[in-house]
C-alpha cells in the first residue's frame, strides 16, 4: 500500500485534461517559435558539475542539443551533446504517448458526458 495515493487530475476532471492537451500541442510549437540562439551561448552554467569542477557530464549540452534537435539543424545537435540521437526520439516518443492518453481521455470524457 502506498503511503502517498496520487490521483492524475486529467484522468478525474475534463477541463484539466483539455488544458493538459493544449500544453501538449502548444509546446512543441513554442519551440519553433524560439529562436535558437535563445539558449545558446546564455553564459549561465546550470550543470553542478561544470559549475564547481568544471567538468563536462553526460547531460551538459543537451538542452542546446534538443533545440537545435527540434529545429532540424541535425550536425549541430550531435555537436552539443551525441546522447540527443537517443534521447529526442524518446522525447518524441514521449510527447506522442502523453498526447494518445489525452485524446482517449477526452473520448472517454465525452462518451460519458461527464459536467466537470
């Protein structure tokens, strides 16, 4: 039993569900919208271990490498970070899996004609 029970507000109420749809759909299209150059080159380190020991992980880039990634600038990408050539198809496979369930929730929404 857990000690904690979650319940997705998606799953209990359609306005959130609707809600979570257009997050879904309008992020990708922000993305677009933002220029490249807006996370390139910002002079923040936010990664702890170039921070303190400057020392480059796994994940350093890779922020950099999704944007340029989702902006079809493919040799740059594997420039900032050569994990993006595993990690956006999962990105992609996770945002269409995400927007499947949403849709078949907000079938099941109207099929049961639920107020809320």
């Amino acid at each position: 039993m857990p000690l904690i029970k979650f319940i997705n507000p998606a799953s209990r109420y359609k306005w959130f569900n609707v809600l979570w749809m257009l997050a879904l759909l309008a992020f990708p299209l922000v993305l677009w919208i933002l220029p490249v150059d807006s996370i390139d080159n910002t002079g923040f380190e936010l990664c702890p271990s170039k921070a303190l020991f400057n020392v480059e992980c796994f994940g350093c880039g890779l922020t950099r490498a999704t944007m340029y990634m989702h902006h079809f600038e493919w040799q740059q990408a594997i420039y900032h970070n050569y994990g993006i050539v595993l990690v956006y198809p999962v990105l992609a496979f996770l945002w269409f899996w995400w927007l499947r369930k949403a849709l078949f929730r907000h079938q099941r929404f109207i099929r049961s004609k639920n107020p809320s």
